[in-house]
C-alpha cells in the first residue's frame, strides 16, 4: 500500500506496509501510482515500462522516465515500495497471547474545583457521585497490578481525577506503598500525574519531581481561550492562576517529562495561535487536541470545519519548523512520530491496549477498560477485590485491532494510529470495532505534517552539515 502527498514543498511518498518514507522529485512521484496500478494488475517489468512511457510522454522524456523506472523498481527489491502486509497473520498470535496488566489510571478524585465545559467525567463525577479513593481501596489497585502483571517489571500508574490534588495524601501514600512493592516483587513503578494546576504548591512540586515520571498540566491556550472552557464553578478563570505554576513545574524538569495539554473547540479553530502562546510562555512539551464531544454541544467540532481544520495544522507545522530554524523549538505531542523504530507490532496493531493492558479504577474499586468508559456500567469489568469477572469485555478489546476495523484496513495512517480510540468509537457508534470519522481525518493530516517535518528536519541537518564543512 502507497500514500503520497504534497506538503511545504515536499513530494513524500509512503510505503505502509514497511513503514518507509521517500522524499521524490516530480518525475518519481509521478511514476508511483502508474507502477503501482500495474503491479496491482499483475504488469511484468516490460508492460510496466510501456505503461508509464506511454502515460507520461507529454510530461517528461523517456530517459528520466526510465531513470525514475528504475529507482523505484531497485527500491521495490530492496523492501521499501509495495511492500507486502506482514502484520495480518501476526493477529492470529496476538489474539492468543497471555494477557498481563501493565498500567493503571487511578480515579483518586471523582470530584473537581472547576468546572470545564467540555468535560467528559461531568466535573469529575463520571456519571455518578462525587467521590475520593481510599488509601485501602488503592492499596487493593495497586496489589491487583503486581498480581496481574506477570514477568513484567515497569509498571505504570497514573493519578487522574477529577482532580487528583484534591485527594494529595492519598497520592503519596500510594506511592510510598507501591515503592514499598518493587524490590520483594522485582518491579519498578512509574508514577505520573494528570492536574488542573489550581491547587499546586512548592510542596507538591517537589514530590512530584522526586517520584513523578512525567506531569501533564491541563491548559488551553490563550486566556480568553482558557478562561471560557476551563473556569472554576462560580465562573471565574483560571488562566492566571495556573501559568505561573506550570512554568515553574516546567523549568523545576528541566523542561522534559511534562507537557502541557490542552483541548481546542469549535471556539479555536485557530488552534495553532494557542500552541504558539504556549511555546511564547516558554513550555517546551506541547499537546493542544481536538475535543470530542456530542454533536449537540455548541463548541464541537463539526464535519464543515475540517477544511479549516486540516489547513490549521499545516500553518502549525510551517510555524514550528521555523521556530526550530530560530532556535526556538518545540515538542508538539501529535506531530512526534519515530520513523525508524516506532512501537512494537502490538502496539502498532491495538494502541494503548485499553481494556487488557491498560485498565481504570474507580474510588470504589471498580475496574473499567479506560478513565473513558467509567460509568458505563455495560463496561464493568470487575473490581479490585475479585480481579476481572467479566473476561468476555477483555477478550472483545483483545481483539480490536486495525485488521478488525473496516476503516483501518485501507488506511494508510493504521500502525500509527492503530485504530484510534476505542471509547471514541463506541461513543458514536456504538461499538468499540469502528472509528470516530472526523478524528480519523484529523489524525492523517497530522501523521502526514510530523512525516513533512521529518524531511524538513533532514534538510536543516543537511544544510547546517555543510556549513560547517
């Protein structure tokens, strides 16, 4: 499978099934599609020369069009265009792997101090009461993921909320439990945190940055942008209260192992201004992402946008390249992609393995597939008191994958987003097997803008390469 396109200047052709990316002058991207049809029709070498001569005579001449010729067919043999699906064949194992828990969202708060309009927990409430994990309920959590994890030594455990602020002795006391864990047991803990910022203090910044992996610090943008979607309940903003903090938590890491995340609506569609004000209050992790909300809701997202949409990400990545030309750069979550190693194949197949790999706790101890499907009481699992009761909702997510979705199947984006969110999904279908089409169409544009600026990048290197020579 082929993908091509134009971005900035650049002719980029992708080869899906390898994974590699060629940056091509007209004349081979031109000569793609023409070699790919014949292939598909099974064309011998001669037909395929006699196709592409006779469909682009007008256009170059036939020595350049042979050059091109044969530059693709070398890279053909060698692995790196058309090549074959490895991948189908490997979910027949995949499905039949040992599942393991390795990671847990902790609900250490279903309760919150503002009151964001976009939020999909109802202020923290999720759907029902308000409410704060007990240290004996996520000692249970905690116990249920070194039972379950198997041989697997890094475990990951992220407080999220709500807000988790607001139960902050609890935290520490769970990571202290879970440190207490790792030697007897051979694991390792990676604790990270999910926080509004409201309620942060000197105090919480140094535990955080002695025991914490990495913080995500929630903020919009702009402050008008900020203040309209993310105020307190009685309606004030909390853009001022909150930057300083997160700059300080920002520079108190070096500038790694955070980032900053925020959600941009039906009211920003100018989304790439939020991400450079960000980048101007000097954060350096940088995630600004699409809201995903009911259709009724004022500020979602709409199919008529995309237009605007699409070209929005292409001025950000125009604006953060040139940012990196004047020493200026920044990490934007979505555009960071790794061309040469990427995810393993599992990843790549079924994403954050919600579900099976990767499961919520209520303050209760419920246990859901993810922090989305909490209160959905058809998504229950189990508890942490019994382990999983209901393992044929694991096994359904076990099996989601890119091959069990008809829209993943001839997307070319499908091992990088392998298939996208599951809780998306079953939100507005109605089943955890099909995707949110207007995220999916998001999601390749900006699989398409990290690609370009890979080749942008190479380019700099390149040129700041033979300055120096």
């Amino acid at each position: 499978m082929i993908h091509q396109y134009k971005n900035n200047g650049y002719n980029i052709v992708l080869d899906v099934n390898s994974g590699s990316v060629h940056v091509v002058d007209d004349v081979v991207y031109d000569v793609v599609p023409l070699v790919e049809e014949a292939l598909n029709a099974g064309c011998a070498q001669k037909e395929i020369e006699e196709r592409v001569l006779s469909a682009l005579k007008e256009s170059y001449t036939s020595d350049d069009l042979t050059e091109a010729l044969s530059e693709i067919m070398e890279l053909k043999e060698a692995g790196m265009l058309f090549a074959p699906d490895i991948y189908e064949n490997y979910i027949i194992d995949f499905k039949k792997r040992e599942t393991v828990v390795k990671a847990l969202c902790l609900h250490i708060a279903h309760d919150c101090n503002l009151a964001c309009r976009y939020c999909f927990a109802e202020e923290g409430e999720y759907h029902g009461r308000r409410a704060l994990m007990s240290f004996e309920v996520g000692k249970k959590a905690l116990d249920f993921l070194v039972k379950n994890s198997g041989s697997r030594v890094n475990l990951e455990v992220d407080f999220f909320g709500g807000e988790p602020l607001m139960n902050w002795q609890v935290v520490k006391d769970l990571v202290a439990y879970g440190r207490s864990l790792e030697e007897p047991y051979h694991k390792k803990f990676r604790f990270t945190l999910t926080t509004n910022g409201i309620l942060l203090n000197d105090e919480i910044m140094e535990f955080v940055n002695r025991e914490m992996s990495n913080i995500v610090l929630s903020i919009d943008g702009r402050k008008e942008i900020n203040d309209l979607m993310r105020p307190h309940r009685g309606g004030q903003g909390s853009y001022d209260t909150i930057v300083p903090k997160f700059q300080k938590v920002a520079e108190s890491r070096d500038q790694m192992n955070y980032y900053v995340r925020g959600t941009f609506t039906r009211n920003n569609l100018d989304f790439s201004k939020d991400v450079a004000h960000l980048a101007d209050l000097g954060f350096k992790q940088i995630s600004v992402e699409p809201v995903v909300a009911a259709p009724t809701d004022d500020y979602a997202l709409r199919e008529e946008d995309l237009p605007v949409l699409l070209e929005e990400y292409d001025r950000l990545a125009v604006e953060l390249l040139n940012r990196r030309k004047e020493g200026k750069g920044v990490n934007f979550f979505h555009f960071m992609i790794d061309l040469q190693g990427g995810p393993c194949v599992a990843k790549r197949l079924s994403g954050c393995g919600s579900g099976t790999e990767y499961l919520a706790v209520t303050p209760w101890g419920d246990l859901y597939p993810c922090h989305q499907f909490v209160g959905k009481e058809e998504f229950l699992m189990g508890n942490v008191d019994e382990g999983i009761t209901r393992t044929d909702i694991r096994d359904e997510f076990k099996t989601c994958n890119v091959y069990a979705k008809e829209k993943c199947r001839n997307c070319f984006a499908k091992f990088y987003c392998s298939g996208g969110c599951a809780a998306n999904s079953y939100n507005f279908h109605g089943n955890i097997n099909d995707a949110y089409d207007l995220g999916c169409e998001l999601q390749r544009k900006r699989i398409e803008c990290a690609i370009m600026i890979k080749a942008a990048l190479a380019d700099l290197e390149g040129d700041e390469s033979n300055e120096k020579e």
